[in-house]
C-alpha cells in the first residue's frame, strides 16, 4: 500500500477528520509548528519539557532556601541566620550587663526600703554584704535571686536564641566578678558570693532559655490544612 495522502494544508486524512470534529491532538507541540512536530523526533519534545520542569523546581528550591536564610528585620519571632556578627555580639553583651545592674539596682532599693537600709555600692560589690548572718544580708541575696528572674526576661526579649542563653549569663557573671574583683582589689573568697552567683547564674540561664525555647518553636510554621492530591 502507498503512503496517505495528504491535503494542500499538509495534513493527513485522520488528522483532518481529528481537527474537523474538535479533538486536540494529544502530543506536546514542537517548535515550528506542525511541519516542525513531524521533522522532530517523538522524544525531543518530552526531555524539552522534562529539561524546563526540572529548571523550574530548582528555582523555586533556590528562592525558597534563600528566603529561609535571609529573613527581613520585621520576622523576629523566626529562626535567624546563623551569620557571626561581632557588632551585634558586643551590643548584646552590652545591653545585657546594663540591664543586670539597672534591676539589680532597683530591687536592692526595693528591699533597703523595706528595713531603711543605707543604698551604696558596696551592696553591689562587696564580698562581705552578702550572708546569711545579717538581716541585710540575707536581703540583698534574695535581690540578687530576683535580679536573675528579670535578667532572663532580657534574655527572652533581647537574645532570642535559646543556645546563646548560658554564653551570655556567663559573660554577664565575669564581667560582674571582674568588676567586684576591682572594687575590692582581691578575688571573691567569701563562700555566700560564690553560692549566691552559682544560683544565680542557673537560674538566668535555665528560665532565659525555656522562654526562647517556646519562642522558637512557637515560630515554626505548621500546615494544618488537607494536603492536595500530588
């Protein structure tokens, strides 16, 4: 039998009969049209298609993990970058040791108003105030306690990171015993100092970094809708 014949427009017979009653043809079209879809082999136009589908997921996956890593300033309830950025360490640590002697100082006139106590930095600073032997003493210890409580508030509000919690209790409590240290011109020996700023320093830490915790997995996004047929 010879080949089909063909109209004047190119097409065959059962291609005609397909387009006179309204069927599509099921084959991805090519470039060039229908005299391109013929010359083209049967499986160039489907790795063309594979080749496009394939870029186009790997820029979505591009702009979806950039989008996670570089976040606006707005989204602070998020995760942020894990960039080191030492400007932004020293103002945390700066901020942090402003906010323990500003509440430290509030809750010493707290308690020194409640047994009309003289204020002085020796409260503050010296090695012998605190004890449990004084009534004094055993009052600017109980500040010293509360102040923990507040400072991991600045902890939750401030750093955010529930792994940088115990870096910045730590660095406050140095730089707090640095500054006893020059205050009294001698190492704290006193054991109610050590005790106290042990205490201390658990507590900030421990409370500072279950708030960031929730905080942080309170953020995570959580598709609750059905999921769609794939």
């Amino acid at each position: 039998m010879g080949p089909l014949a063909t109209s004047k427009d190119g097409l065959d017979p059962g291609e005609k009969a397909a387009r006179w009653a309204g069927i599509r043809p099921t084959q991805p079209r090519c470039a060039g049209g229908e005299a391109g879809r013929r010359r083209e082999k049967p499986g160039r136009c489907r790795s063309q298609s594979l080749r496009c589908w394939s870029k186009r997921s790997q820029l979505t996956i591009l702009l979806g993990f950039s989008s996670f890593l570089f976040r606006g300033p707005g989204m602070a309830s998020h995760f942020r970058s894990y960039i080191w950025d030492p400007v932004l360490i020293i103002c945390q640590i700066i901020l942090m040791q402003c906010v323990y002697y500003s509440f430290l100082g509030l809750w010493l006139a707290g308690v020194d108003s409640l047994v009309q106590n003289s204020r002085s930095l020796d409260q503050i600073f010296s090695y012998e105030v605190l004890g449990f032997s004084t009534p004094q003493g055993r009052l600017a210890m109980m500040a010293f306690v509360l102040n923990s409580l507040t400072c991991a508030l600045g902890l939750w509000f401030f750093i955010r990171r529930g792994k940088q919690c115990l870096d910045f209790t730590v660095t406050v409590h140095f730089f707090h015993m640095i500054g006893c240290w020059i205050y009294n011109a001698h190492l704290p020996v006193a054991l109610s100092w050590w005790l106290v700023n042990v205490t201390c320093i658990a507590l900030m830490a421990v409370i500072g970094e279950y708030l960031c915790m929730r905080t942080e997995l309170r953020a995570i996004p959580v598709n609750t809708g059905p999921k769609s047929n794939l």
